[in-house]
C-alpha cells in the first residue's frame, strides 16, 4: 500500500511432505553350542526417508546402558564362529536406528534378542577292548558324555574292520549309550571286529559330533578236553589212584575235579584241593 494505491504480491508456493514415521523390528533370540556356528542378530525398518543403524550389546535385557559395537551398522549384525564362546553366553544384543527423512530425524529402538552359547559336550569314558570266549557270554560297551548342558544328546554305535572311528558301518537299532550283544551271537566272526559310538550334540540351531575310541573284540574257541580221565581198577590201599585230563584253548585254564556214584556223573561233588590237571 502506498498512498491510496494498493498492491498484492503472492509468494511461490511450498509444499509440505510428511513422512510416515519409522518402525523397527525385534531381532529373534539364538542358542548355540561354542565354536559351530556363525551367529547373526537381524532387524527391519519401514518408514519413509532413510535409515542408519548401531548395534549395542548388554550384559542385563536391558536397552540402555549397552556398549556400543563397533563397525556394527547394518541391518544384521554376525558374530563369526571363531568367537562364539561361553564367555558371550546370555548376552543381549539390540539395535538404535536413526530415520531421517527431510529436515528432521527419529530414534527407533529394536527389542532386545538373547544369545545362549553353551560348551560342546566331552565324552568322558570311552568304550573298552572286550575278550570272551565264543557263546560264553554277552559282549557289553558303553559311552559316557560329560553331559554338563541341557541339550539333546543322541547315540549311533558303529562297527568297522579298522581302528578307526569313521568309516564304519552304521549298527540298526544301537541308539542308546550302551550297545550289547547276546552271547548266543558272540561266535568267531567277531573277532578283530572295532565298536565305536557318535554322539550327537543338538541344541539350538547348531549340532556337534563326537565319536567314542574304537574298542576292538576279540573272541576266543571254547575250551576243547583233548583227553579224558581213563578208568581205573585197583585193590583197597594197595596203590595210588590217577586220573588226567588235558585240553587246549585260549586264555588261563582252570580245573576243579568231582566224584560221583554214577557213570553219568550230574553235577557230583566237589574234591576239595583237586584244582590241576591231574588228580
């Protein structure tokens, strides 16, 4: 206005552009055994502008107070395999993102994701080297694992022509810590035969695999009598009476003798002191 002249003067035009304001996803919690696998914490934003990202860790499920990670600025952050230990165990992870859209910026924080690392299972007995004679009795191993965590633990005994504990062949049905075989299958072509057991770790989404030593069997023929007691006949306390017996098999011989009042025998009585060859 000047004077009484009047003038209207219009500015351009600026346009207002709201963005939708940002969310932010929770990463999922992981469970591990030591050393197997590589561990990744994930999260998703949506929102308009864009978006950077800081990972933090916390020994408390806790989104404050956490340490800062360093180089961690993605949307995932990996732990290598190499460094999952038990001394991360019940860690917390979590991610701060920062939207910025226009002239103006917004902090979202992701929920808190728990890492569980526990230590791989140890076996603590190995199976042991069994010698038996053929049919005489059960052949019985056995594994025994630390078992210090609550994971799943599964069994599969093996049996190979080497000692080696790959390579074997796979037992049906021997899926417990001990594995045993009835004497009435116990015959010579066992002998030289190795027995070794895997156990399987599981526990969350890594496995570990450890297998047993091998134990070798050794099976041995029954004791063979080569030659028997002969009759004999003699007069009352006129002279000593003999009797021998040899045989031949594996492993230390014993002998106890017995008298009987039948030819049959059955089970006779015992002769007290009569434990060699000859009596």
């Amino acid at each position: 206005k000047y004077g009484e002249a009047t003038e209207t003067i219009r500015t351009a035009s600026a346009l207002l552009t709201v963005g939708e304001k940002g969310s932010i996803s929770t990463p999922s919690n992981v469970a591990v055994i030591e050393y197997k696998n590589d561990v990744s914490f994930t999260i998703t934003t949506s929102g308009a502008g864009t978006f950077t990202y800081q990972w933090y860790k916390n020994t408390t499920n806790s989104v404050s107070g956490g340490q800062i990670i360093g180089g961690a600025t993605g949307t995932t952050y990996t732990i290598p395999a190499q460094e999952v230990k038990t001394s991360i165990n019940n860690t917390y992870y979590y991610c701060i993102a920062i939207q910025t859209y226009g002239e103006s910026t917004h902090e979202l924080t992701s929920g808190i994701a728990k890492l569980t690392v526990v230590a791989q299972e140890k076996i603590t007995s190995n199976p042991e080297n069994v010698n038996v004679i053929e049919g005489a009795t059960d052949v019985a191993f056995a594994v025994t694992v630390a078992d210090t965590t609550d994971s799943t633990l599964t069994y599969q005994w093996y049996k190979s022509t080497t000692n080696s504990n790959t390579n074997g062949t796979a037992i049906a049905g021997a899926t417990s810590s001990t594995y045993t075989i009835d004497k009435t299958n116990v015959d010579s072509t066992l002998s030289g035969t190795y027995y070794y057991c895997v156990v399987t770790q599981n526990y969350g989404t890594s496995t570990h695999t450890i297998a047993s030593t091998p134990a070798i069997v050794t099976v041995a023929s029954p004791v063979t009598i080569t030659k028997n007691p002969m009759a004999v006949s003699a007069i009352q306390g006129k002279t000593d009476v003999n009797f021998s017996i040899a045989g031949s098999g594996a492993g230390n011989l014993t002998y106890q003798w017995y008298y009987a009042g039948t030819a049959t025998g059955g089970t006779g009585t015992k002769v007290d002191g009569a434990t060699s060859s000859t009596y």
